[in-house]
C-alpha cells in the first residue's frame, strides 16, 4: 500500500529514509558530546569550563525569551494592511466576527448610488474599475453586466461617503477605463437582488394584467411606459404595431401585446441593453401566455340610507353593462365625463376597461347592475384618474369613495402624483379632490380644468383585497360619507 493511499485511510505514513537520517544524526551527536566530554573532563580546568558553558546558554535562552516577548514576530501593520490588535482582544475569533464588529468606514454618514458604465471586454477591465472606487472609500454592493458587442456594460450598486461627489467618482471611473458613465441616487429597495426582484414583478404580472406597465418600469428603472391600442379608440384607424419580436432602437423599445397593441418604453439618457430588452420581453411574453385576468376580490359597503353596494376590479367582460349604465346617463353627466358628445361608447368602453391601460373599479348593486366606474389610467409618467356615476346613484358618497380607492391604489403602485381632467362648473369632482387632503395643483385652459395631487410615499390605507388577487369578500358593512356632491 502507497503513502498516498495509507493517508486517505487515516493511517499515519513513516518515511524510513527520514528515521535513517534522524538515528544518523543522533549518533553523531552523542559522538561528539562524548569526545568533548572526554576533552574537558580530564584538562585542568575542565568542570569550570562545563559550568560556564551552562550559565552562558541559560542566559542566551533568557535573553531571547525576553526579546521574542517584547517585539514579537509580526510584521508590522503599515507593510500588511492589518488593523493593529485592540487591548483586550483574547484569540481564538474568526475573521468573519472581526470585520462585523469593526465599522464600515471611518467617514461617518454613507449614501446608495448607481453606477452604470461601458468598459472594454477584457481582463483585468473590471478589476482596474473595482481599483478605482476603491481609492475613493466606495463599496461595490452588487453588480450586473450586460454584455455588448463592443464592450461590456456594468451597472454597480454602490455605497459611497456622503461627502464624496460624484463627479470625483466619474473622473475615477474614467481614468480606470470607463465611459459613458451614469450615476444616480438609489434606495433601499435597490439593495434587492436583480433575481428576487424579477421574480416578484413576475408573480405581480401574473396575479394582474394591468401590473404590466408598473412591472416594466420597476424592472428597467427610470422610464416612459405608453400603451397603445391596435386602433385609435376615436378614429378606429388602426397604429403602427411592434414586430412580434419586439424592437429596440436605442433609448427605445417597442413589445407587442397578445391584442395587437403596442407597449413603447422610452428612456432619453440612457440606452437600453440588449440584456434590458430580453428581461421586458420575457415578461411581456409570460403576460401573452397568461391570458386576460383581473383579481375577483370585492367589499361590501353600505349607503347611508341602508342600500348595500359592492367595489371590485372590472375589465373587458364587463362591456356589456357598462354601456348599460352609460344608457342610463343623462347627456348632461356624459358630457361633464367626457367633455363632450359621446359617439360609440364601445371604442371608450374598451379602451377603459382594458387593464392593459389602467385598472378600473365598478361599484355595482345588490342585483348586478353597474352604477358607477372608476377609472386609473397609466398615461407615460403620469396616471389620471376618472369618475362616472349614474344619475341617480349621485350624492351618495359613492364619487368619493370610488376616487379615495384608487388614489390609494395609485400610491400604492409608486405613483407620485395623480390628476383629473373635468369641467370649472364639476363642483362635484373638484370637491372631491380636495376631499382627498392631498396638496392640489390647478390649471385652466379653455374651461377644463385639469387638478394634481401629490401622493404621499405610502398609502395610509390597508392594502385593498382586489389590489393584489386576493378572492375575498369583505365581512363588514362600512358607511360611505355622504357629502351631497355631485359626482360624474
């Protein structure tokens, strides 16, 4: 049996040449010993010899135990880079527990930032790029590349010295190779893993269609999501669709929709990555695959005069009574919504109702019929919200409640703001936004009026049941106020 094969099964390996060498050795040394021994032993002076030699040794040894204590082995921490020893450290921690305990920098306060840069796609590129933040006390949180044809680009995630700016880091980055560098502020929510946080934006798509804007716009960052239907909803003249491939020119991509419109995303500072386009074209493509779906959840409400009334999602398949509620309408609350005559309801209807544009909720009573739409309306980078309530279902509180319920779900999709396009003489929809408590903006042009509000960061309301897919009906009647407003 080898060395090699008595190691791996636990048994000790002797080396017979270096026993051989050892024995050798030892018996030169008693040799020796012996025949100094025999050399000072019987000369004149041979025990005062042997006597001086002992007390010359132990005072060599001391001295070296004495001089090893106080100056130590170690290098010293300018040639290694090590934090000298703190007093009071035992041995025995690793250094994981060392490099938590100890802060991550001595600077004080830190800001998040992300770096997106092209560099050349060879070695060592990223390695000079890494040098370089380095230099300037940032830490590389994450990382992703996207490869090109011509380089690589890597976007870093990136925790810098408040003090640091970020020009300073620019500069850096360029003399270590990198071009076209981009640099903004970021958050929390960044330090969100890129994996983790497609697969949450998925399972969103998933539970509801009309996340597929919002999805796109989390997943590629900063950008301008418009959705555009295969034929105007004015004219029926059919628009210039995607290929089925989708396209990406530039700061610009356009994905096809399974009904034949168009999503266009645009971002002017900064082109789109072919890796960008293939992640918003797998979920376009996992939204084909799903089908039309709107979460079912609803809650019960009572009216101040005992009526029970129910809210929920509605989408296309509500076409039918929608349009009968808009027959119900007189034309005085079908202008003051649409700002005009209404040609064929059927183009507005399912524009509207397409969760591919916004998200709309339905109030309707205890026997089925709609008496009431309300509607959130993605348009670029803002979101409008519309109301229309049957003629006889006004002043009921029935405006107000269906417009504080998408304020909050628009807040609660990352909206910043929301506005309203109505008429000076609606004293109804503008007595409703200001009911809102939310700082308003006003505009008039021509005799619309177009109303911003502000949303704060979060919604201060729950989380609705048929916001996030959850089929649940709700237990406990709630009164709506009833303010007397007129709400179309």
């Amino acid at each position: 049996m080898s060395d090699v094969t008595r190691a791996k099964h636990g048994r000790p390996v002797h080396h017979w040449r270096r026993d051989l060498v050892e024995l050798a050795a030892l018996f030169t040394a008693v040799a020796v010993a012996d025949g100094v021994a025999n050399l000072i032993g019987h000369g004149p002076d041979g025990p005062a010899l042997l006597v001086i030699s002992a007390v010359l040794l132990i005072a060599t040894a001391g001295f070296h135990t004495w001089w090893a204590r106080r100056h130590g082995h170690a290098p010293p921490t300018s040639d290694t880079g090590a934090r000298p020893p703190s007093d009071g450290r035992t041995g025995g921690h690793s250094g994981q527990e060392t490099a938590a305990s100890a802060p991550l920098t001595d600077a004080g306060a830190t800001v998040l930032l992300r770096m997106r840069t092209t560099v050349e796609d060879a070695p060592g590129s990223l390695a000079a790029l890494c040098t370089a933040l380095a230099e300037h006390q940032v830490d590389i949180l994450s990382l992703q590349t996207h490869p090109l044809a011509d380089g690589t680009v890597d976007e870093f995630l990136l925790r810098a010295p408040a003090e640091l700016a970020t020009s300073e880091i620019t500069r850096g980055v360029a003399r270590a190779g990198g071009s076209a560098t981009w640099i903004e502020r970021a958050d929390a929510h960044d330090l969100v893993d890129a994996p983790t946080r497609v697969l949450g934006l998925a399972t969103r798509t998933a539970l509801d269609a009309s996340e597929l804007p919002l999805a796109l716009r989390q997943l590629l960052g900063r950008c301008t999501i418009r959705s555009l239907p295969a034929a105007s909803p004015v004219s029926g003249l059919a628009a210039e669709g995607a290929p089925v491939e989708g396209a990406l020119e530039d700061t610009v991509m356009r994905l096809r929709v399974p009904e034949g419109g168009t999503i266009t995303v645009e971002r002017p500072y900064l082109p789109f990555t072919p890796t960008e386009f293939a992640r918003a074209r797998a979920l376009v493509e996992l939204d084909a695959r799903l089908g039309p779906r709107v979460p079912r959840g609803q809650d019960v409400l009572t009216l101040p005069e005992g009526n029970p009334i129910t809210v929920q999602r509605a989408d296309v398949s509500d076409v039918e009574a929608a349009k009968a509620m808009h027959e119900r309408c007189s034309p005085r609350t079908l202008s003051m919504r649409y700002h005009g005559p209404v040609g064929d309801a059927d183009r507005y209807l399912n524009h509207l109702l397409s969760p591919r544009f916004g998200r709309t909720l339905a109030v309707r009573t205890a026997s089925g019929r709609i008496v009431g739409l309300g509607h959130l309306l993605w348009d670029g980078d803002e979101t409008e919200v519309a109301l229309l309530v049957e003629d006889d279902w006004q002043r009921r509180g029935i405006g107000v409640e269906l417009l504080g319920r998408l304020v909050a779900m628009a807040a609660e999709a990352g909206c910043e703001s929301v506005y309203a396009v109505t008429q000076a003489s609606n004293t109804g929809m503008v007595a409703a936004m200001r009911g809102l408590g939310l700082p308003l903006d006003y505009q008039i042009e021509e005799g619309t009026l177009v109303i911003t509000a502000r949303l704060d960061p979060a919604p201060a309301a729950p989380p609705l049941p048929y916001a996030h897919g959850h089929a649940q009906h709700g237990t406990g009647a709630r009164t709506t106020p009833g303010d007397g407003s007129h709400r179309d």
